[in-house]
C-alpha cells in the first residue's frame, strides 16, 4: 500500500547544539556534554531517521504546526509524522511545538489506532520499523 506522506532522503536538517549547566547548589556549575538536537517540520517523518534499534533522536517542532499522518498508538510506524506523534503521546502541542525524543524500534505485526490529545492515529498492518516517543 503506497504511503503519501514519505520524503525521500535522510533527516539532516540544521543541527542544534544544546549545552546544559547543572544549577542546583552544592553541584558543579560546569556544562555537561552538548546534545544534538534537530530541528524539523511537522511532515518530517521517522524514516529518514538513521540508526539502529533503540538508538535516541531528539527533534525540535516548529510552534503552530499542522498535524500529519500517524499510524499506531504508543509505538508508531517509521513513517508517521515525528511531530504529529509527539503530540498524540502528550509531549509536545500543535501550537507550542517542543522538544521531542524518539526511540527507533523493530517493525511491529499491527498498528492499533486511538485519539488523544486531539489527534487520531490510523491503524495499519505490518510494518518494518518502527519508534515510540520519550
């Protein structure tokens, strides 16, 4: 079954570097080592995501998205909408965007289907790969 919202290519949008400083007392106020984040629009999918098997991405999603397609609930395929996902799993908003971390996973037999947080998943059969959201 052709899926419409895959983009060819692998996600390498700008990369952010975020530097984080402990500063609570009695802790070091040097930064510790700088994560990468990237930031992506709301049709970028998992996909072009490269990596293996419980490999973490983080992604930024710009403020005031449009939601895009998802399959599953909880555990999505690989080309559902990283950010529309993000909201589904209550870690980010259409209109406040935000941080989001993704776990790649194995391909699941079945994709279930649910709404929450105003965005409704599609469910869908076999699928080679998958991510779950943190």
């Amino acid at each position: 079954m052709a899926r419409s919202n895959v983009v060819s290519g692998s996600i390498r949008a700008t990369t952010l570097f975020v530097l984080l400083t402990i500063g609570a007392a009695g802790c070091s106020d040097s930064p510790i080592a700088p994560e990468e984040v990237t930031a992506i629009g709301w049709g970028a999918t998992a996909r072009q995501v490269e990596g293996e098997v419980n490999d973490r991405h983080v992604f930024v999603c710009v403020a005031g998205g449009t939601p895009a397609t998802v399959w599953g609930d909880g555990v999505y395929t690989d080309d559902s909408s990283i950010c529309t996902a993000g909201v589904h799993a209550g870690v980010i908003t259409l209109a406040a965007g935000g941080r989001v971390t993704i776990e790649l996973r194995p391909g699941q037999d079945t994709y279930t289907a649910a709404t929450r947080n105003g965005i409704t998943t599609r469910l869908y059969t076999e699928w080679p790969r998958s991510f779950v959201v943190h």
